[in-house]
C-alpha cells in the first residue's frame, strides 16, 4: 500500500513538474490600471496565486473550524461528567441495602 501512495505521489511531482516546465512564458501581471511587472513567468504567477487562495481558503474556513473545536471539548467535559454520574450510581447500586430493623412479630 505505501508502494501504491508513493507512486502516486510521484505520478503528481511529475505531472505538476511538466506542467510548471511548459508554462515558463514570460507575462505582464496588471495589478492596477497603472502599475504592471513585466516578464514574470507564468508559473510563478500560477503559483503565487495557489498560495494566496489555499491562505484565503484557510483564514474564511478558520472560524468554523475553532467553532468545532470548542464544540468538541464542550462535549467531552459533558462526556467525562456524565461517566462520572454514572460511576458514583453504579457504586451505590454496588453497595448492599441496609438491612431494615424488622420489628418482632407476636405470634398467633
């Protein structure tokens, strides 16, 4: 199975790599209307973009996720109480009744 991963791995390194290879163009990037940097390459543009998308991504996916995790810790504590409960009930249910006093019966 690791062989199989690794593989595929370098299935992608080698397609990622030929695609970088054969978009090594030289761009104009137009940031405003009045400013371009000319001859950037393509790839590093393509790149630069990646990353600030997988960021963008990361920062818009980020409250929910702190969101989730509060939930979860909130849920272990409850969890961890309620075995505790349950614990203590089990002792007591555990522990044999006391015997009554039974009051002497005259007989007949």
């Amino acid at each position: 199975m690791r062989f199989l991963v690794w593989m595929l791995r370098l299935l992608v390194f080698i397609v990622i790599l030929l695609f970088a290879l054969n978009n090594t163009l030289a761009v104009d990037v137009r940031l405003f209307s009045d400013h371009v940097i000319h001859n950037v390459p393509l790839i590093v543009v393509m790149l630069v973009m990646l990353v600030l998308g997988t960021v963008l991504g990361w920062f818009i996916a980020m409250p929910s996720m702190l969101r989730a995790r509060r939930e979860m810790a909130r849920l272990r504590r409850e969890r961890s109480q309620l075995e505790e409960k349950v614990a203590h009930f089990s002792k007591q249910a555990a522990r044999p009744a006391a015997a009554a006093a039974v009051a002497p019966v005259a007989p007949l």
